[in-house]
C-alpha cells in the first residue's frame, strides 16, 4: 500500500489544498473528482467543527492510501468535545449546512470514524471503477472502524507534503 499525507494549516483555504494534494498524489484515479470532492467535505468539517480550526496553531493531517483495488483517504483532526463522533442527519430544507456526510455516504464505497485519544479520525474508502462504469462495491457506511488501516491514525507527519 502507498501511503502519503500532508500536513494542512487549520484555516478555510485547508479544503482547495487537500484537493490540490489529492490531484497530486493520485492523478490519473478514474474517481479522482469523487476523491476531491470527500476530501474537500472531510477537511471542510474538520476546519468548521474539531479543535484543528482554532488559531493560531489548528492543523490537521491528509492522509492518502493507495492499494491496487480502491483508496482510502482520512483526515486527522485535533478532535471535539462531543465523543459521539461525526454522523448523517437530515437538516432543515432551508439549512445552509449539514449536508456534508449525506455527500460523503453517497460517493464513498464505505466510511467511518475513529477517536484515538484527543485526536479524531474521518476516513472514506472509494473502490476502484469496475469496467462498464459500474461500483466495484455497495455504497453503505461503516458502522464500525476496523477497515481502518492499523497505522493510519498514528503514522507519522511531518510539516508539510511528503510520501
């Protein structure tokens, strides 16, 4: 499995930086305007709703797994004061936010969540195109977080894109 990741600034410009890193590091992915879009959602939420989005030293970790099959991406934030963890509601009609995760559960093949000590890990996983255009998998998310990858929460970051 390729890992990358980068090291993002907690402010609103995050999301347009995590696409950039995203088009970077997976170029040619036939889902890579999926890709863009669930990491622009995932860093958006981290920004307006963990710890990450404080100044002056909020920042948040992009991370990129690449197997031959499907990639997983995650975000490291520092984290809320609500354990419940993030979720999919039904906002009001004329709520001008709130729809971040319905998003999210729509194009991702599964997602989830996991709490590691302070910090707070968003992670999606999108299959690979199977031919004909078709989804290699079912959409659902993830009640669990086992599909993580054991190092994902905990793999090292430096300031900065690096891989």
């Amino acid at each position: 499995m390729d890992v990358r990741s980068c090291e993002l600034e907690g402010v609103m410009q995050a999301p347009g930086r995590a696409r950039e890193f995203v088009a970077k590091v997976l170029p040619e992915h036939p889902r890579l305007d999926d890709l863009q879009l669930l990491v622009c959602e995932l860093v958006t939420n981290a920004v307006l709703h963990s710890r990450s989005g404080l100044p002056p030293e909020g920042r948040l970790t992009v991370i990129v797994a690449r197997s031959p099959s499907y990639v997983r991406l995650a975000v490291v934030d520092e984290g809320t004061e609500d354990e419940r963890g993030p979720r999919v509601r039904e906002p009001a009609e004329d709520a001008e936010s709130g729809r971040g995760l319905t998003l999210v559960a729509a194009l991702a093949d599964t997602w989830g969540h996991r709490r590691v000590s302070r910090c707070r890990t968003v992670w999606v996983q999108v299959n690979d195109d199977a031919p004909g255009g078709e989804r290699s998998g079912p959409v659902r998310p993830c009640t669990g977080d086992h599909l993580v990858p054991a190092r994902i929460p905990w793999y090292p970051v430096e300031r900065g894109v690096h891989g």
